[in-house]
C-alpha cells in the first residue's frame, strides 16, 4: 500500500511536511511530537486514503475491459465454430 503506485503518498509527503515545519515554526512542540506528526502523514494517511477511496487507476472488476482478451483465448483454442 505504501509504494509509488499509491496516488496520495506524494501529497500526503507534501503536507506532512508542511505541518511538520508549520509545527516547528508556529509552536514550541517537541521534537517527537513534530516527527510523529510527520510519520502520520507520511506513512497511515496514504494507506488510509487508499483502502477509503480505492486506487482508481484500475478496473474494480477483474473481468471489466478483458473482452479481447477473451477473444484471443477463444482463438487460441481453435473454437472458430462451424465452417
């Protein structure tokens, strides 16, 4: 889930960041609070985000867009009907 294939990582990098330094600038956090803000960020909301909306580059079903694929499978196996 956490790969590059994953749509949201790099925005969710983006804004962990974002936060991060907006949490070092506009308060006086700690250290492990701000990295633990970071780490939120940067590793559960892309996987989150994920699971919740789905990777919408490919077909939900498996047998959406494989008709020519059925096709070539039907030719393969000699089934051409009567002559």
């Amino acid at each position: 889930m956490l790969d590059a294939g994953n749509p949201y990582v790099l925005p969710s990098v983006l804004v962990g960041a974002a936060v991060y330094l907006g949490l070092t600038v506009a308060t006086d956090a700690s250290l492990p609070i701000r990295v633990g803000a970071l780490l939120v960020f940067v590793a559960v909301v892309p996987v989150v985000l994920n699971r919740l909306l789905g990777d919408r580059g490919e077909p939900s079903d498996p047998g959406d867009g494989d008709e020519s694929a059925a096709a070539t499978a039907r030719e393969d196996a000699g089934d051409d009907g009567p002559r």
